[in-house]
C-alpha cells in the first residue's frame, strides 16, 4: 500500500507546491540518489508553476522540465497533466507524486503501485476540498495509508 499525504487548506497551492517540493527534494540523506518528484495537474496550474520554479527562491534550484520534453528521463521534478501518460510510464524514477488537480486519477491501483508515496495539495477553495473529500474517500476504502496535514494550523 502507499501513503498519501494530504496536504489541506492551502492558501496557495502552487507557492506550496514548491515549498513542498523543495522539502522532498533537497529532504534526500547523503549518499542516497536523489528522490524523483512527479507533479500532476491542469496545464494553466503547471505552466504558472514552471515559472514560479524558477523564481520562487533566489538561492534554490529546483531541475525541472515537463514530461514531453526529450530531458525528463533524467530530471529529478517533472510536471505533467497526465498520469496516464505513455511518457510517465517511461520515466525510469517514480518516488513522489504530487497532485495538484480536483480529479481522482482513473487507474489508482496502477498509479500506487509505480508511486510509493502520494502528495494530494487541497486547497481553501471550497470546489476544490470538496474533490479533496472525495478522493480522500476514495484512497481509504482502497485501504491505503492516509495522513492528513491541515495547513490552516501553520
């Protein structure tokens, strides 16, 4: 089974999203290989993200591309729209999906099974807790390993 973290009452999920990643990323005990973060999302959400990658920090770099991109199979943080995407089942690293969407991905046993750890952001929007209720809902009558981090305490 996975763990799935969700990560609730976020002001902003993409400023979140890359604080969130740097934490994982840089987060990797030394010697070890790096861990591999996927992000998955609406296109408009990502390509604001990609930007703010890049200039959310002054002193961090976060490697990132998007999947189509000929680099991904070897860039640690890779943004897509699609987690059935034939170019995800491609990417040789799976660590760390973080989910940025309202949709519940279609082929769950699948997606935990490539991803030992799952990342779900919810924001404050109600729309979008609602989808958070959901999926939550969902993950736990799989029986997967929930954990919730209410952001409205931080």
């Amino acid at each position: 089974m996975a763990r799935i973290d969700f990560h609730s009452n976020v002001a902003d999920k993409l400023e979140y999203a890359c604080r969130l990643t740097r934490k994982i990323w840089s987060a990797t005990p030394a010697g070890q290989p790096v861990r591999n973060i996927v992000m998955v999302g609406e296109l408009t959400d990502l390509k604001k993200l990609d930007e703010l990658l890049w200039t959310f920090s002054a002193v961090d770099f976060l490697p990132h591309c998007f999947i189509e991109d000929e680099a991904a199979i070897e860039t640690p943080i890779v943004l897509t729209d699609d987690v059935a995407s034939p170019s995800l089942q491609a990417l040789p690293h799976a660590d760390v999906l973080i989910h940025l969407g309202m949709r519940m991905p279609q082929d769950v046993p699948a997606l935990v099974a490539r991803f030992p750890r799952i990342v779900e952001v919810v924001t404050v929007n109600e729309a979008e807790r609602l989808a958070g209720r959901e999926r939550y809902k969902a993950y736990r009558d799989l029986g997967h390993e929930l954990h919730n981090f209410d952001q409205s305490k931080s």
